[in-house]
C-alpha cells in the first residue's frame, strides 16, 4: 500500500502548481490531481498542545473523528496532543515547514498575523450569538484570507476556546481597580501583556503547560482562561477566586497549509471543509453547555464565584481599544469597532 503524505504534497506544490502530489514511495510528482484511495490513502498528522478534555483539543479530536468516518481507509490519520511537538508558536512554525498538516491553536495566531488581534480587543464581544455572527460572516472570512496571504495557512473553521474569566488567590475581580499589582499568567501574547498591563495586573506570559505549577509554587497569583480550560488543567485547585470577567472570547483555529487544501481532489477537499465546520459547531455548543455546569462545580469545590461591573471594565477598556487597534494592519479594526463596538 502506498500512503501519500500531505507533507511531501507540499514539497512539491512550490515548484509547479500543476505538479500536485508525490507518493510515500514516489521519485517524482505526477502531474494532475491527487488520487487518494484505500491502496493509496492520504496521511494527515494533527497536533495541538493541550490534552483531552481541553476545547482545542477536543476539536482537534472531533475533527479527526470525522474524517475518519467519512474517509476511512482513504485516510490514516495521525493525532499529537498535550504540546507532543511543541507549544502553539512551535506548531504554528511546524505547519509552515511542512512537518505538521493540520493544527489547532488559540491567542497565538494572532504572532503570525496581527490581523487577528482583533480577537484580543477586550469586552467587544458580550456572547456567543454575537461572535457566531462575526466569525461566520464576512469579518471572519477576511480574517481567514488575511492567514493565507500573509502565512500560506488556512483556517477551515473557529471552534470554540471560550470567553476567558480570571482566577487568582488574593480577591474578587469587581473591578479593574481589584486588578492591581496581581501577577497573572497570560499567554505569549503582545496584546494580551497591553491589555492586563493597562488594567493594573502584572502579567506574565508563559506557556499554559506551566501554569499549574507556577500557581502551586506561587510564582503567580493567578491566569486568565475559558472555564473548560480552568477545569481541564485543574487550576481550580490551585485558585480561591473565579471572576467571571468574560473579557476576551478566545477562538479555537482549525488551520491548515492552504496549498495543501488546494490540492486535495475535490470530494475529499469538500469532506475535509465539512469536517472542520461541523467541528467547529460542536464544539462552540460543548463549550456554552459546560459553561453553567462548571460554574456550579468551582462553588461546590470551594472557590468564590463574582460577577464584575462590567460598565467599570467595558470603560477602562475603551482607552485600550485605540492602542491596540494601531496594530492591526488597515482599516480592518475599524470596521469590526464601528459594526459591534455600540453593541
């Protein structure tokens, strides 16, 4: 049997549009469309740097799942979680080599293309109906575009990482005032560092596999996550405090080498979008039907729950808008803040 690799496909694409494909055993690429078949399966490798449980990698999974139903020996499909091949920058570089085909990553997109940045500005988005409608629209199709041209990767859905709410162990988060001097895991995000450095904290970038140790040693007060995230690593354990401060709705990125998509013959081209739209979906609806039971579960563990005056945060975080939308290249960001920013 032959296996066809996706990333000996894009060896060969850069040298010749027309010349498409080499397989596993192949000395030269034929020319014309990619034939994929149970004697010659396509081989698709996935990574993403948190484990089971987590929303990226529960869409990584779900993802998967689906190809293999719907392609089933046409595919071998090969699954790294838990950071197996590096942190969301290291997958990320990996896509663009060629050493990884698929990936799903969070916030550090944005280090690749600052058009993503838009995701950062802080309380744009109030719920789920609301970025649904952003990201399914026309904003979130020139985000896509935006990755290709400017990276050669494809975003094929946003899945869900959550709307981010803040722990720590010194106070409750009422208001940006509460946020003073905490010292708070961020991930390595510039506009992240902008924005909790403009709201008072001290924040502190490093990887989310370093989180729960940091916290146990006191080396943070606290992070800032999705509540399946909090859940999935367990840093509730380590944290008294859950705000429910919602200020950043964090996308979980199905990405791909688009040259790779392109040239995948069309019906497996077609079930792979499929896949990743409904994966997408999927997980946007686990992640809203964990939300109120995760809550439920921090207060029946121990930890003090609060909500926040969000007209105090929404306020504050007006003045950050303008120092972050300077970044995003164009007139992209002040299109997004004249659609949603009265909302």
């Amino acid at each position: 049997m032959t296996v066809v690799s996706a990333r000996l496909i894009r060896a060969v694409v850069p040298m010749s549009v027309g010349m498409l494909a080499l397989s596993a055993c192949a000395t030269a690429a034929p020319s014309g469309p990619l034939e994929v078949s149970a004697e010659s399966p396509l081989e698709i490798v996935l990574a993403v740097e948190t484990t089971a449980g987590d929303p990226l990698a529960d869409m990584l999974n779900l993802f998967a799942d689906k190809l293999e139903a719907e392609l089933g020996d046409q595919v071998e499909v090969t699954r790294h979680l838990g950071g197996a091949v590096g942190n969301e920058t290291a997958t990320l570089e990996a896509l663009r080599a060629g050493t990884l085909d698929v990936v799903v990553v969070g916030s550090d997109i944005s280090n690749l293309d600052p058009t993503f940045e838009i995701m950062e500005i802080p309380f744009l988005f109030s719920d789920r109906a609301t970025v649904g409608e952003f990201l399914d629209g026309e904003f979130g199709t020139e985000l896509s575009e935006s990755l290709t041209e400017s990276t050669g990767l494809r975003v094929l859905s946003f899945g869900e990482n959550g709307f981010r709410h803040v722990t720590n162990n010194r106070r409750p988060i009422e208001t940006p005032a509460d946020l003073a001097g905490l010292k708070l895991r961020v991930p390595e995000v510039p506009a992240r560092v902008t924005t909790f450095t403009r709201l008072g904290a001290v924040p502190t970038p490093m990887s989310i596999n370093e989180i729960y140790i940091s916290l146990d040693q006191g080396v943070l007060d606290g992070q800032e996550n999705p509540l399946k995230v909090i859940d999935g690593f367990s840093f509730d354990e380590k944290q008294q405090y859950l705000s429910l401060t919602g200020h950043i709705y964090s996308p979980a990125y199905l990405t791909m080498n688009a040259e790779l998509f392109t040239a995948l013959p069309e019906d497996v081209r077609a079930v792979v979008q499929t896949a990743a739209d409904e994966a997408a979906q999927e997980s946007r609806d686990l992640g809203e039907a964990a939300d109120a039971e995760l809550i439920t579960q921090f207060e029946a563990g121990g930890m003090t729950v609060n909500e926040i005056d969000t007209a105090a945060f929404r306020s504050a975080a007006e003045e950050i808008w303008t120092e972050l939308q300077a970044g995003i290249p164009g007139d992209y960001a002040g299109r997004v803040l004249d659609a949603y920013a009265a909302e």
